[in-house]
C-alpha cells in the first residue's frame, strides 16, 4: 500500500510542475488557469 501512496505522490509532484511550467510560459486567463491547477495539485 505505501508503493500505491508513493506512486500517486511522484504523479502529483510532476504534474504541478508541469502546471507551473505552462502557468509561465502562457498569458491571460489561461495562465491563471494554470496557476489554479498547480494550487489543487501541491496541496
């Protein structure tokens, strides 16, 4: 069970660093969009 928790962690970490990766590269509402999906995602 501590692998399954450790995996979906590891997922969480590369995906809200993706969103904060598109957050800087876009403009507008779609940056804040972003920005909100890396929020939901590091918490």
């Amino acid at each position: 069970m501590n692998w399954i928790i450790l995996i979906i962690a590891g997922l969480f970490e590369v995906a809200f660093a993706f969103c904060l990766g598109k957050a800087k590269e876009t403009t507008g509402n779609d940056m804040y969009l972003w920005y909100v999906g890396f929020l939901l995602l590091f918490l």
